[in-house]
C-alpha cells in the first residue's frame, strides 16, 4: 500500500515541478507572510490546543466540492477557536490544492498553518514555504536518517517548524533530535484505526522537552480533555469537524469542554 502512495507521490511532484519549477518557488518564498510559531500557539494556555484539518475528500467521504471556497472554511474554524490549520496537500487521496493554503494564509496571516503531506522530495518543503506554512509534517518510517537532517535542515532554513510523526512505538527511536514538535497518529501503517490509545501507550517514551500532539480518530471532548491531561500539547481533528454542518459552533463545543473557553 505505501509503495503505491508513494509511487502516485513522486508522479504528482514531476507534475507540479514541470507548471511550477522550484526555482520560482524559491523566488516565491521571499515573498511569504512571516512565520508564526505552531510550538509556541500550542503551548499558550489561552488557546484551545486544537488543530483543524482541512481536506477535501477521504476515501468515500466528500467533505467539500472542488469548487468550494477554502477560506471561507477557514474562516469558520478560526471563528470557532481552532489553534491552527492543517492543508491535506495529497491530491489524488485527499483532493489538495496548495491555493488553498495560500489564499488561506493571505487572509488569516496570524494563524498558523500547516503544510500537511507525505514528505519525499525537497521541492515540497520550498512549496510549503512559497504558500505561506508555517510548519511541515514529515514521516519517520518513510525518510532516512540521512534524508530526514537534510529536510528538517531545510525546513530551519526557510523558516518553518518540522512537525515529526510516527504510528509505531519502534519509530521512537527514529525520531530526530531537531524535531520541533512529535505527532502521534493513532492509524497503524496499514491504515487501521488503533484508538486512542495509540497515543496513550506511546506517551511515556516521547522526549520531554518536545511539543506533542495527538492525530487521528479522535472526536470528543473527553478525548480530547484525556490526552491533554496526559501531557499532550493539542490534537488534530479533520472528519468529526469536516462532516459538521455548523463547523464553528462543532469546535466552539469542544474548545469549552476543554476549559479554554
């Protein structure tokens, strides 16, 4: 299965590299809003801890059109007290479109937003950048030690927080130092959901000192309100929120069951 998604990842980014040579993304990156600190937003006591996923489509699921104006959702999770966003940017799984990010970016410039994709090749760190992210996810079980210096050293470069994820507790010992933040997602590899409790039982091993978040299935307040208590620093939350028809009132549900608000 991941030989397939990669394999539909490499032809998406000789796609994208021949209408947008890196080259003018690089230009682009000058011209971005300044960076804002996901770390720092997910640590501030005065924020819900709550990171929004956006995406078009999952699977069967079709959360919004193709012609569905991305900040004006936006605009609903920030009304809501969303912490941040992430951009689902796999187009063949997830319907990605980077104008989403950026138009998203130019309008909300103090939000932070997150360029969220299975991370192969440099060219998709630059586009982060050039559309305005504020951080990048990056994959332990899909980069080498060798691969994943160079990206996050590029990431620094450019600005941008690396946000490292993982599924299994023997990747704990391939998380990379220069991390800026740990992602627990609660789907196995072979996309399984595994509760929770995934995050749960792989806790104790996480470094102390890094910002830590949840990922996947989650949907309730006593969720949400369980992980942090345990010492998580937020959650992202993509279905539960997408399927709403009153998405901030849906995130202005949890935020007060968390005490935030």
């Amino acid at each position: 299965m991941l030989n397939n998604i990669l394999e539909d990842k490499v032809a998406e980014i000789i796609k994208k590299e021949k209408l947008t040579p890196i080259e003018v993304l690089e230009q682009m990156t000058f011209d971005a809003p300044p960076t804002v600190s996901l770390a720092e937003s997910l640590v501030n006591p005065l924020k819900s801890h709550i990171i929004v996923e956006f995406k078009r489509k999952e699977g069967q699921n079709k959360f919004h059109s193709d012609e569905t104006n991305a900040p004006v959702i936006v605009a609903e999770m920030i009304q809501g007290k969303a912490t941040a966003i992430a951009f689902n940017m796999d187009e063949v799984n997830y319907g990605g479109k980077v104008n989403d990010l950026y138009q998203s970016k130019q309008l909300f410039p103090t939000i932070p937003m997150i360029y969220k994709d299975l991370i192969i090749d440099p060219y998709q760190i630059v586009e982060a950048r050039a559309m305005g992210a504020d951080a990048v996810f990056m994959e332990v079980s899909v980069l080498d030690n060798e691969k994943l210096d160079a990206f996050i050293q590029l990431a620094h470069i450019l600005d941008m927080e690396v946000i490292l994820q993982l599924n299994v507790q023997s990747n704990v010992a391939k998380l990379h130092p220069n991390a800026d933040i740990i992602c627990v997602s609660n789907y196995y590899p072979d996309n399984t959901f595994g509760g929770i409790n995934q995050s749960v039982n792989i806790f104790p091993s996480l470094p102390h000192n890094k910002v830590k978040i949840s990922s996947g299935g989650i949907q309730s307040h006593s969720e949400i309100e369980s992980l942090l208590d345990l010492g998580y620093d937020g959650v992202i939350i993509g279905k539960s929120i997408l399927q709403s028809e009153d998405i901030s009132n849906k995130l202005a549900e949890l935020t007060h069951h968390t005490g935030i608000f």
